[in-house]
C-alpha cells in the first residue's frame, strides 16, 4: 500500500532517521579517537570556530529540537532533559533516549496537525508557527544544521567520515 505524505510520515520518520545518522557519525568519531590515541574529551569538546557550540552541545540542541517538534505539533509537553552529558556513552544515551521519545507518538497524534497555529519563545522572540511551518521550516533546518555541525567538527578533527556517513553509513 503506497504512503501519503502526513504530518506523521514527514516528522516521525525522518527525525528517527536523522538521529539514528548523527549516532553513526559519533560512533565512528569514537572509534577514530581510540584508534589514533586521542583522548575523547578532544573530540566531544571541539568547535568550529570560538562563538561557536562544541560537539556535544551540537548533540544536545539536535536531541532536543527532535524530540519536542512532535510535542509542539500535537500541543502536549514535551519532557526536559538535563544535557549533562560529557562522554559518547552519554551522548548515544540521549540519542536514544530522544528517540524513544519520537516513538511514542502515532499517527492520530500528528495528522490533520498541519495548520494548527502556535507560538514560541525562541531566545529573546516569540515566533508564530502552523505545524507544517514549524516542521519544514524550522525544525528541518535547525536539526540538519546540529547535525551537521557535529559531522563537521569530527571531520575537521580528522575523523574519516564522508558523505554516506551523513546518511548513517548507506542511502
């Protein structure tokens, strides 16, 4: 039977996914850092550039973005988690601690949720969103953008990852 695309099959699946990816990206991370001597600390606490967050904020933002949007597109609360993470084990721990949370929602939850108007305090503004507009306009980017980031930070760390490793080791 062929999917119709709904706010559950564009959300639900692709935030899984992509969390599942930046697990893949981290895991090689490790084991790069343990096979070349490099204490992990180097890695987790690496960035880009100095205004920017390091890797395991990258981590934390992505997570936290994730599990939330199917809250905030179904007007429930979504769970606070601490981010005290410090270590790859901690970090694969929040990944899947976020993807169980994505889990627990169904279809009944997210469909027809697409023009449901809310608003957020996002820093110092309040933004008004529909569920499809916070979807594919804010969250899409803002969890490939952390994602990413961590990609990046490992990369220029001289972690050998390419582009199938964004996309979880296959397409």
């Amino acid at each position: 039977m062929p999917q119709t695309l709904s706010m559950y099959n564009a959300c639900i699946p692709m935030l899984d996914r992509t969390l599942s990816n930046l697990e893949h990206i981290l895991k090689k991370g490790e084991a790069n850092a343990k096979e070349r001597g490099i204490d992990p600390e180097v890695f987790l606490t690496a960035r880009l550039a100095p205004d920017m967050h390091h890797l395991i904020k990258q981590v934390q933002i992505a997570t936290s973005l994730a599990k939330n949007c199917p809250h905030r597109i179904a007007d429930t609360t979504p769970p606070v988690f601490e981010e005290t993470e410090e270590t790859f084990e901690e970090l694969y721990a929040l990944i899947a601690k976020a993807r169980a949370e994505i889990g627990t929602f169904n279809r009944e939850d997210l469909d027809g949720k697409e023009g449901r108007a809310f608003s957020l305090e996002i820093g110092p503004v309040t933004m008004d969103f529909t569920g499809i507009s916070y979807f594919s306009g804010f969250i899409i980017p803002n969890v490939l953008f952390h994602c990413t980031t961590a990609y990046n930070i490992l990369r220029h760390n001289g972690v050998p990852l390419g582009k199938f490793d964004f996309f979880g080791g296959s397409m």
